[in-house]
C-alpha cells in the first residue's frame, strides 16, 4: 500500500497474468509517471479494464475476500513493485496502518 501514490502501480511482468498481451494491450501512458522525489519513469496503461480482488491467507488456505473493485488507474512498469493507490485501492478500504514494536509495522484492512 502507498498512501502517496495516486493509482495502483504493477509490474509489467504481470499484465500477461492478468490476461493481457504486453504487446497489444498496453499502451505508453504519455510522459510516462512520477514517483518521489520527483523522478519520472516510462510506464504503460491497459486498453482494457482490469478487475482485482484481494486474496486472504487465513489458517485455513488462501481465499478471495472483499469486493471487487476495477483497477481503472493501473499503469504498468517495468521492475516496479505493486503499490496500491488512493484513486483506487484506498476509496473502497479503511486501511489502519500501525507500528507495533514488537510485531513491525503493520496494516489492516476493512470494507
């Protein structure tokens, strides 16, 4: 999670997981994206919509929970790491961020 970032940010590695062609699907997002600290990196939009859902590890095996929410700001880069945005992510979840000192930092998530 990134409260900083204003979209969701993937890597490009995974738009063929999500069902998309790299090649086909992605168009360059003008003037690429920003980053902190003012740094500026070429980055990629899907064509089409992209649908997510979380995906929970309880005890029991690994569940989908909460709503389905459309990536509709995702963009692609090349050796990011998935940040998950505002204009998104953070409209359809409470996050709680916490710092317990004897787990580390931490977050929950609630819909």
């Amino acid at each position: 999670m990134d409260s900083g970032a204003d979209g969701i940010l993937l890597p490009k590695s995974l738009a063929s997981d999500l069902g998309l062609d790299p090649a086909s699907d992605l168009d360059p997002t003008p003037d690429g994206s920003g980053g902190a600290g003012g740094t500026k990196f070429p980055t990629w939009t899907s064509k089409h919509p992209i649908e997510g859902q979380i995906l929970a590890f309880p005890p029991s095996g690994p569940v989908l929970w909460g709503p389905t929410f459309t990536m509709a700001g995702a963009v692609f880069a090349e050796g990011a790491v998935a940040l998950w945005g505002r204009t998104d992510f953070f409209s359809l979840f409470t996050i709680t961020f916490a710092n317990d000192p004897g787990v580390g930092p931490a977050f929950h998530l609630d819909y």
